[in-house]
C-alpha cells in the first residue's frame, strides 16, 4: 500500500454492493431482496432486471419492510433488507430489535446512505446516531465496510451467516485500501499502517482518511498505526488491547455521533481492561446542520487534517 491514497481512483461501495448481491442471487435461489422504493438508491436496478420476483418492493414502510423480511426468513428464504439506513434503522427498531435479532432470523440489514451522505437533505436524513441503536441490540452484528472489496467480502460472510447481521454501506465514493481478493471474518480488525507513537481506529469512510492522516504525521516524524474496524460488534478487543499497550494514545474515528459507536466501545473496553489517553472523533451529540457531505465531514473534523490535528494534540499531551 502507498503511504498515501488521497489521489487513489474513488469507488462507490453501493455498486460493489448490487453487484456482489447479484452474483449471490445467481448463485442461490433463496436470495430476494426486500426494499423501500429504494431501488434506484440501492443501485437494484440490475438485480430487478435479472431478478425480478425476488425483489419485493413494499414501499415507504419500513416496519413492514423489516418484518416481511423475517417472515420470507421463517419461510427459508435468504433476505437482503436494503434501505436508507436513517429510515431502516429509525422506523424499524424494535422490529429490529423483536423480529430479527430476538427471533434470530437470518436475514441481513444493509443500511445504504449512512452518515451524512445525503448532507443537503438535513437532519432527517442524517443517519449519525445508526451505529449507536443498532450496536444496542443483543446478537446483531454491526459492520462497516471501507472500500468496495470489503463490502463484496462483508456480504459474502452475511449470506454464509446462520443469524441476522447490519452492514452499513457508503455512498459517497472512497479509495480502495484492500486488495480486491480478501475475506472477511467479524471480530477481526485490519491493520493498514505501522507505528508505534499513536493509534488511529477507523471505520468505514474514515479509514481511508485515517491512512492519509498518518502519511503527514509520518513526515513529521509521528508513527502512527492505522487500524480498520470494519466489525464494530463483535469488536476486535485483541487488537485494541495490543494497540493500547505498544503505541502512547488511541483516537478513534467514525461518520456517526460519538455517544453509541466505535468510539464507545473502544473507550468502554479500554477504560476497564487498559486506560489510555484516548481522543473519539466523530459528530458530537447535535443534530448535524445542512450541507454537503464534504462540509460537513469538514465541519466535524472527519477528514485527513481533522485527524492528524488530533493525533498531534494527543502526541502533545503525551510528551508532557
């Protein structure tokens, strides 16, 4: 990998999710699609086309649509639930929580759009506070692709899963930083950079971000150790716990508030296993304003130079 992927070819994650899950339909006839007149969001025109009875489209209803898919999973069907994640997982929680992770349904949540990917559309559409609900469920797995190749192999593991799973799907494009040939295990974290002054733990749009925070800090003569937390629940803890003990401080990262997601688990874990000096970015607990994507990102200091002030600050304090 190159010590920087800011000038890296962008790839937009909900492409590699429609045509991975088009070559899982082909493959096993149990797999359908439940969405919410998501089509076009969900990049599933292809999948109508090849497939067209076994995309069921039940509108602007997201309860239904969470519990139609468990009853297709009870009928030994193979769902995909695809929707706006601020919609999938704000309407549709406790059937979420009752038809899906209680009942141990195999069925697989894709929350496309998360964060603040729809930045002109507002707080309604913000989908910040997702990892945090959903992480709050008993036996669901949580994951957050990086990068196309990861969403295939995220995918991949979710239909070969016995249980339910939420994977959440980036729209806006990002670099890849993951060969295109890898596997996918939850519980297991991806160290993309070495060093040994600070670690960064990202998720999803923020590890490459991550990466090029570090390629400045290296100039500056700060190693830091970048680390992809694609699987937020179960969270890698080994890794954590490795990372807290070789480098001086921890920051995570995450398009989403800080009250419920990566940042609060690695900092619950660490706060009982092992205190670290610890910095959690991400969108305090506000409703995030209007604006592009990119502003927003900006506004919050989700972006390369918002980290590396961070990992500055925290090296700072640490040389004390």
């Amino acid at each position: 990998m190159t010590d920087t992927v800011a000038a890296a070819p962008l790839f937009d994650c909900r492409k590699a999710f429609a045509e991975e899950l088009a070559e899982l339909a082909a493959a096993d006839e149990r797999v359908v699609v439940v969405c919410n007149d998501s089509v076009g969001s969900s990049n599933l025109v292809r999948f109508r086309e090849e497939f067209p009875d076994r995309l069921i489209n039940v509108g602007i209803a997201e309860q239904d649509l969470v519990g139609v898919a468990a009853g297709l999973a009870n009928g030994g069907m193979l769902p995909f639930v695809s929707a706006a994640a601020p919609f999938l997982t704000g309407r549709a929680l406790e059937q979420i929580k009752a038809d899906i992770a209680y009942s141990r349904a195999r069925v697989v949540l894709c929350g496309q759009s998360p964060g603040m990917a729809y930045g002109e559309l507002g707080p309604t559409h913000h989908s910040i506070e997702d990892l945090s609900w959903i992480r709050a469920v008993a036996d669901l797995p949580v994951i957050v692709p990086a990068d196309p190749a990861e969403t295939r192999a995220a995918l991949r593991w979710a239909a070969a899963h016995e249980g339910p799973s939420f994977l959440r799907i980036g729209r806006f494009a990002v670099p890849a930083v993951h060969p295109d040939a890898i596997s996918f295990s939850p519980g297991l974290s991806r160290q993309l950079a070495d060093g040994d002054d600070l670690t960064v733990i990202a998720v999803g749009t923020m590890v490459s971000r991550a990466l090029d925070a570090a390629a400045r800090l290296k100039e500056e003569g700060i190693a830091v150790r970048v680390i992809n937390m694609a699987s937020i629940e179960p969270l890698d803890e080994a890794a954590v716990l490795r990372a807290a003990a070789q480098t001086r401080g921890v920051i995570t990262v995450e398009e989403a508030t800080v009250t419920g997601g990566l940042g609060a688990a690695v900092s619950g874990l660490l706060s009982q296993r092992r205190p670290t000096p610890m910095k959690i970015l991400g969108v305090p607990r506000t409703f995030a304003p209007t604006g592009s994507t990119e502003f927003l990102l900006t506004h919050f200091g989700l972006t390369a130079d918002g980290i590396a002030a961070a990992a500055r600050q925290l090296a700072g304090d640490e040389r004390r």
